[in-house]
C-alpha cells in the first residue's frame, strides 16, 4: 500500500502526530469508512427543500410571547 503524500501545516517540519499517524493509517486501510461517512451526510445533511412547505410553516407559526408570565 502506497503512503499518500500529506501536506501538514508549514513551520512544523513535517511533525505528524501519533493519532494523526494512527487515523491516516486506518483511512487508508479501511476506505468504507468514508463510504460510511458520505451516506451519513447525506442522510442528515444533504436534503432537497421544498420551499413550498418551507413558506407554509412560517405562515402557520404562532409567535412566542415575550413574557411568558403575564
């Protein structure tokens, strides 16, 4: 397996830490890792709006009080 060229952050002459080291490593040596990673943004993150709904919800949303004691 082929090290991938890394380029850290100037003025540190090429430290690399252990854990960086460690997680490089299994990166490397398990690629369904990120495979797993991307499905996972995609469930949370990546969504298609419908903006439609989007508008209907604010018109549907009942503003708070400002003092909830009164």
């Amino acid at each position: 397996m082929r090290k991938k060229d890394i380029r850290y952050r100037p003025g540190h002459a090429g430290y690399v830490s252990e854990f960086t080291r460690f997680i490089d490593d299994f990166i490397d040596g398990h690629p369904e890792v990120q495979q797993s990673q991307r499905h996972g943004w995609y469930i949370y993150w990546d969504h298609n709006i419908d903006l439609s709904e989007l508008e209907r919800q604010k018109r549907d949303n009942v503003p708070a009080k400002p003092y909830s004691y009164d």
